[in-house]
C-alpha cells in the first residue's frame, strides 16, 4: 500500500509503508498528547500511557471517547508473536479496565496531564467541545487493538469475538512515510463478514461467565481448526 500526500502550500510527497514495528510503535506512542484529542481509531481524551496492568500488560494508550467510554488501545505490530497471545492479553485489559471506575480514570488523567487537581468531568467537555458533561465514565469500555496482520485473519478473529460478546475491536494499521519523513497512520476497522444474532450478542464475556484459562483454550482450538 503506498500513496501521494498533498499539503496545503501545494506541495506533495508520495508514500511508502513503514514495516520497522519498533519505530511505528514508538511513533504511535509519541502521538499521544495530554488534553488533545487522539483521533486514530476514534477521537479519545487520553487519560494515561505506558500504564502497567496487574497482570503486567503494557496498555500504550488508555482514554475516554465522546459517548463517556473507557477506550485501552494496544499493539499488535510484531506478527510473529502468537495471535493467542495477543488476544489474551486483550482479554486480560478488558478485564482491567471494566475495573476502572471514574475516580480511577480522574486519577490517571490528572498524573498524564500534570495537573492534580484538574476534573475530568471539565477537561473531557473542553476537548470535545462541550459546556459540560453530559454522560457517565467508567460505565463501559472497548479495547482497540492495532493490527498488522492479514485482513482475512483478522475478520475470523473479530468475528470470533462478537460471537462472544466481547467488546474488543481490531483495526488493520497502514502506516506510511514521504519524502521528508513525513508520517501518516490509517486505522481501518475490521467489519465482521458475518451476522451476529441478537442472542449470541448476548454472550457474557467469559471473565464474567468462567475462567480466561477456559476461554482461550477455546479459542486455541478454533484458530487451529
């Protein structure tokens, strides 16, 4: 995938992929900025980085989107590590983040924006533009994993997870570079081919219904089918 970026002076550069994972990550990581919006998968407040979960999961970007949702945002850049891998780490965030309520989240944010006693209720208003809020925090999240795997795989994977009633999105990420080292990220979300039935929705994700254990050894045995 390549392409031409066009300035407003008029100039252009045309575009070839990025494919070094380290370099992109850190570039998706130094995208972040406190109390501006992030805009790859959907526009988010970003209320923490870098954040450390129980388990020892490194969540890259943790915000808050303009329906009041907790928004954790992973890599998935290095495909030669195992997909199973991959999704239990996105289960386990899930799990973590379903955990934050909004006291939490205002704790997170006040330490990544370097004000302790900035309100998140103010903040998130001021970024999307809002006289106040108008909506809940830490009531319901999505996990957002960026991908660099095949599109087809990552189909049968987020369908999959519908099927569960998992609240976790994968994005397909093409990352491109110009002439000049300018850099330019596309996220396209991945639409399940199939038609989920309102009851299968309905699904209780699995830390809520069982052990995580038994769920990705489920899982292990669908990717190996």
């Amino acid at each position: 995938m390549g392409g031409i970026i066009r300035f407003p002076d008029g100039r252009s550069s045309s575009l070839s992929p990025v494919t070094d994972p380290d370099w992109v990550e850190q570039w998706l990581r130094h995208s972040v900025q406190p109390m501006k919006l992030w805009n790859l998968t959907v526009p988010v407040l970003p209320v923490g980085g870098n954040l450390t979960t129980p388990l020892g999961i490194i969540v890259p970007i943790l915000g808050i989107d303009g329906d009041g949702q907790t928004i954790a945002v992973l890599f998935d850049l290095k495909v030669d590590r195992s997909l199973t891998a991959v999704l239990g780490e996105s289960i386990a965030t899930l799990h973590w983040a379903e955990s934050l309520d909004e006291k939490q989240l205002e704790v997170f944010g006040r330490y990544f924006w370097h004000d302790p006693k900035a309100s998140l209720a103010v903040v998130w208003a001021q970024v999307f533009g809002l006289k106040e809020r108008v909506v809940s925090f830490g009531q319901r999240t999505q996990v957002h994993v960026l991908s660099w795997r095949s599109r087809n795989l990552l189909w049968e994977i987020q369908n999959f997870l519908l099927r569960h009633g998992l609240s976790i999105l994968f994005f397909g990420l093409h990352t491109l570079q110009g002439e000049q080292g300018e850099t330019v990220a596309i996220a396209e979300q991945i639409a399940a081919p199939l038609t989920i039935s309102a009851a299968v929705q309905e699904i209780a994700s699995p830390h809520k219904a069982g052990e995580v254990e038994s769920f990705l050894r489920t899982l292990r045995e669908t990717i190996n089918s």
